[in-house]
C-alpha cells in the first residue's frame, strides 16, 4: 500500500488518476499531490530528456536576474555579503553566477553533467560539482553554510524529507532554507505530462505540504510566498505542448558541452527571450494589479534549529 512521503500515511491517500506505470495520489492529511514510485530518477534521465536539450546546444539560462525565485531570495536575505551558500540542483550556474555578484560565497551541485559543463566551462564557475544530493558528501572541503537552496527541485525526489534531513546537517546554527516547488493549487489548472509526472516530477505542493514537511525536518520560523500568475509560466506549458504534439522531438546530445562558448542558436534564444520579456510585462502588470489567477510556484524559506 503507498504511503505519503511527508507523513508516511496510506489511509487518508485519495487516488487521483494512474499515469504509465505510477499512480498519483492525493494525501487529505497533509495535502501533498504525489506519484507512488520506489526509487529516484537518475542522471541518464536529465542527460537525455527534451526539457533539458537546450544544455546540448551549449544554451545558458539568460537574464537570471530577473528571475522571480532569485529575486524573492535576495529581497529576503539583502545583507548576505561574504556568507557561504549552497545551491542544490544549480543547473548552469545561473543563480550561483548572480549570488556570487552579490558578494556571496557560492557553491553548487547538478545531477546533469551537461548542465555543470556550461557552468565551468561558460560562466566559468570553480565551486560546482557534478553530484546528486545523495553523493553531497563527495563534495571536496565540504563546510556548513548560512543558507542552502533548493529552487524547483524538492518535486524530482519521492523522499523529500530525507533530502531536507540531509542537507539541514550542512547549515549552520540558524542557517536558512529557500525553497521553491510547483503549486499544485494553481490557476488556471494547466499540467502537463512530460513536465509534471515521472520521470521528472513526483510531487505537487500546497502551503500546508510544505509547513508540515519543514516542521518535521525540524525547521522553524517558515514563511510561505505565492508567486504571481505570469504569460511566462502559461507560454512555457503551451510551447512544451506544441513540440510534442509537432512529432519532431529536438535532436538530443548526451554529452557535456560548453567549452566552446554559446553558439548561434543560443545567441537567438537569448535575444527571443529577451524580446519576450519587454512584451509580456504589461500582462503581467495586469495579472497582479487584479490578482487573476494564481501563480504555478510556492515559495518557502524556514530557520534550522
């Protein structure tokens, strides 16, 4: 019988549909969303699956700055200066690279070797490592830190309070937490099954999700920020459609790359990206300024004891 990663519950689990070979629950006690599955999604995934493609075409994740999970991290944390972070599924570098401007001390992990390629390679980061959260310990001159991040990686695990044990042995005394997971309460009710189910999601997160998985990993002092709805989170779900349904899936390159720097094609996402941007601003203005609908991503940062 499945049980509840949070709780560990099977009693109170409503099934909600059945997707390949898993089975998507819904926990009434601690209003988690889940896929029943025994065991993590290794690297081959991420080194092989379209979402992640981009990577093999030597493609940055342009304009980090403007991010909202990094923003909302640096409204929360403004004095940081000089302090050792740790950020947990880094991708590129991205959030490093922009940490590392605001004069932190950052380091970072990424399952995909592809992805820790750019960040040598391209952004020229030192301090990222290619290892999976399980394999932390690997991590040379490993210390304690100030603050871990996770942004947008709790949900590719089915033992997430075992992640957020672990990683709480790294913080320092009153050492934070950011987090930031896709909202499972969102609106308009726009899912997908190559982004939200296994192999790559295994978990969808309400507010109270979050507090009791924070509070029994011993955290303290959580706070919950809802982001906004935005065009960007409503186009991403319709393009990632829109390929699939295509039936030309993206030529994908398993291997590192990065050392020659971006190339052509990466030059053109970044400028379309950049374009998108200027022309979705009003949009959003107009989302937030009539709180329509509610944004795909909850974000959470709690003090260790």
């Amino acid at each position: 019988m499945p049980a509840c990663p949070i709780c560990k519950k099977g009693a109170a689990l409503e099934l909600v549909k059945k997707y390949q070979n898993f089975e998507q629950y819904f926990c009434l006690d601690c209003r988690l969303g889940f896929f029943f599955s025994e065991k993590d999604t290794g690297s081959e995934f991420y080194r092989h699956s379209q979402l992640y493609g981009s990577r093999a075409e030597g493609m940055l994740y342009e304009y980090a700055e403007l991010d909202w999970r990094f923003q909302t991290f640096f409204k929360l944390s403004p004095d940081r200066a000089g302090e050792a972070i740790l950020d947990i599924g880094c991708g590129d570098g991205a959030f490093i690279a922009l940490a590392k401007a605001h004069g932190l001390e950052a380091q970072g992990i990424d399952i995909d070797p592809r992805a820790i390629a750019l960040a040598e390679n391209v952004r020229k980061l030192k301090n990222v490592r290619q290892l999976s959260w399980q394999e932390i310990d690997n991590f040379p001159n490993l210390g304690k830190f100030t603050a871990i991040t996770l942004f947008d990686v709790l949900e590719h695990t089915n033992v997430p309070a075992e992640l957020l044990t672990r990683i709480g042995e790294l913080l320092c005394p009153q050492g934070r937490l950011y987090i930031s997971v896709p909202r499972l309460d969102r609106f308009p009710l726009i899912f997908d099954q190559e982004v939200d189910c296994p192999s790559h999601h295994f978990t969808f997160w309400t507010a109270k999700a979050l507090i009791v998985l924070l509070e029994k990993c011993g955290y303290r002092e959580i706070r919950i920020i809802y982001k906004p709805l935005t065009m960007e989170d409503r186009i991403f779900y319709l393009l990632v459609t829109l390929r699939r349904l295509s039936k030309t899936p993206a030529k994908i390159r398993a291997e590192p790359q990065g050392s020659k720097g971006q190339n052509n094609s990466a030059y053109k996402a970044k400028l379309v990206k950049k374009y998108a941007i200027i022309m979705l601003a009003p949009f959003n203005w107009l989302l937030a300024k009539f709180g329509l609908g509610r944004g795909f991503t909850i974000f959470a940062t709690a003090r260790k004891d």
